[in-house]
C-alpha cells in the first residue's frame, strides 16, 4: 500500500456558537470564536489517498485527478465562504474544523474510490497551531 497526499488553501469565515445556549454561555465556550460578526481562517486541507502502483503509469492516483476533485467538490464551495451561511453541505451544523473535516470526507471519498484507490486521512489546518485529522 503506498500513500500520496495532496495539499490545497482556501480561505473562510466562521462563527461558533450554539443556538441553544445562552449569549454567556457561548462567549464562555467558543470565546473569540463566538464573535457574532464572524471572523476568518486560511485553512490548509491535505488529503491523503492509499492503494496500489498501477503498472500502467507507476501512480498511486493521478495527482491532477486529485486536484481536480478538491478544488470542483470542496474548495470551490468553501473558498472565500461564511461557512455558517454559504455551504449547503454545513447548513445546521457547527462551523467548527471537526465538522468540517468529516463533511470533507463524505464528499470525497466516493470521488476517490471511483478511481480505484481509498481516501485515507483528511487533515485540515485551521491555524499554524490547531488541526484536525479525520480517518473516517
Ligand atoms: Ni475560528
């Protein structure tokens, strides 16, 4: 089994917070993430990809069939997004990177399989600090 990754940036707003709760209670969770005029990240998602070298081109996949499928099911819909507001697949979800990183997986993991190869790790860089890795 061989690995490749491919890395992607795209840049969103977010707001944490739970509707449930009162204004206190969020500020004292979420804190500067509760902001209620939204605030952004420039997130770095790296998609790793496993199976077998294909004899007939020594690839695991094709990198640029990769590219192609992050940017058209997943960059193109978050890129420069409110991701509490603007991203059909995040509607009534927490806009955290947890969430995120799992919506990002059930999108596209049968996009990879169809190429014959398994969608092993998603990890998604909100800050040069804090990450999720999620292995579905
Ligand atoms: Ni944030």
């Amino acid at each position: 089994m061989i690995y490749i990754e491919r890395k992607e940036r795209f840049s969103a707003a977010h707001q944490l917070y739970n509707p449930n709760w009162s204004e206190e209670q969020n500020d004292a969770v979420f804190g500067k993430c509760a902001n209620k005029n939204f605030h952004g990240h420039n997130f770095t998602l790296i998609v790793t990809v496993k199976g077998e070298i294909d004899p007939d081109t020594g690839f695991v996949m094709n990198l640029v069939d990769l590219k192609k499928i992050i940017q058209k099911e997943v960059i193109a819909k978050v890129d420069h997004a409110n991701l509490n507001h603007d991203v059909d697949f995040m509607r009534g979800k927490f806009a955290s990177t947890e969430v995120l990183a799992e919506e990002f997986w059930k999108i596209l993991a049968p996009s990879i399989a169809k190429h014959g190869c398994e969608l092993h790790r998603i990890r998604l860089e909100e800050t040069i600090n804090n990450a999720v890795e999620y292995f579905g």
